[in-house]
C-alpha cells in the first residue's frame, strides 16, 4: 500500500519558537515577504503551526488555468513555478494561505514537502528544526494515531479541501478551588 505523507501538529508541545517557519525560510531560500510555513497564536494562547497541507482535494490544484499543479502518488502537491502565470487565483482559492506569490519572481510557489530532503532519509526542514516534537510528519494511510482529530481552533474549514494533518489538541485547564478555612 503507498504510504500518504502528512503531518500531526501537537498543539500543547508547541511554545511559539518559530523554528519551523525560520527553518523552512532557510532551506527554500524563499523571497522576502513569502513564508511557506507560519506559526499564529490563537486566541486560547496556544499556537498554530501551518503550511500547505497537501489535501486530498485541493483548492490550487482545482482552480490553477495553467494546470501548474500536481498530487503525486503519495499524496503530496507540487507546484511548477515556470508553469505559473502568475493570476494568483490559487493564492485567494486556499485556505491555508499555503501557495505564496513572491512578487520578484512573478510566480507562486509553496512548500513542497522537502522532498528533496526525504529523498536523501531526511526530515522536511520545519519537522527536523521543531525542538519540542510538536510537528511531525506521518503516513496518514496507516491507522489515525489514538488522539488525533481533524481539526483544532483557528484551524480553517476542512471539508472542500480534506488537508493531510492530524492534530493533538490542547487539553481543558483544570481549575483548582482552594477551600474556605
């Protein structure tokens, strides 16, 4: 069976650090103002790590006119820039915000996985550089991990796109009465 990649994203191991988003800056080399991976802060005070989740069905690829886009076997989508015209049409079609136009170039791009890195055994960059595990990649093929839902606050609507990531959410506070003396 072919495996699909995905990622899980633990919404209590993650402090903020933004190492994912500098780590993949570094290894794509991306333009200035083109962040393929952003960490948020939700109103909850947790954070929120995303990037191009390479759905199921995805938006860029349904709605690119120059057919830029490809789903791969195993579940990644990959963008040929020199294919792009630059209409940004998957840019406002994603709800993730994933595809990113970098306005030197004139074309979209977005994060491809690090497939490069994985052919060579390696971690993508934002997996490898999370210091806490709160980002991981995993074969969304095999069983869901005990504990994992679909989605979590500040988390876009999932049901068009059906994005390939799993979360752990943040648990519920548990609030501590003192007793009266």
């Amino acid at each position: 069976m072919l495996k699909t990649k995905g990622f899980i994203f633990n919404v209590e191991r993650c402090v903020g650090c933004h190492s994912c988003e500098i780590a993949c800056k570094n290894e794509n080399k991306t333009a200035p103002g083109v962040q393929w991976r952003r960490v948020t802060k939700n109103q909850d005070g947790t954070y929120l790590s995303i990037s191009c989740n390479h759905c199921s069905s995805p938006e860029c690829f349904r709605v690119c006119p120059e057919h830029a886009y490809v789903k791969r076997r195993d579940g990644v989508v990959l963008i040929d820039s020199n294919l792009c015209s630059g209409c940004k049409t998957c840019v406002s079609a994603c709800p993730y915000k994933a595809p990113q136009f970098d306005y030197a170039q004139n074309r979209t791009g977005k994060c491809n996985f690090c497939i490069t890195r994985q052919k060579e055994g390696l971690l993508p960059a934002c997996v490898s550089a999370c210091p806490t595990g709160a980002l991981q990649m995993t074969d969304l093929s095999q069983n869901l991990k005990e504990g994992t839902v679909a989605t979590v606050e500040g988390f876009p609507d999932i049901r068009l796109t059906k994005p390939s990531i799993r979360f752990y959410p943040s648990k519920p506070k548990k609030r501590y009465w003192l007793k009266d003396s």
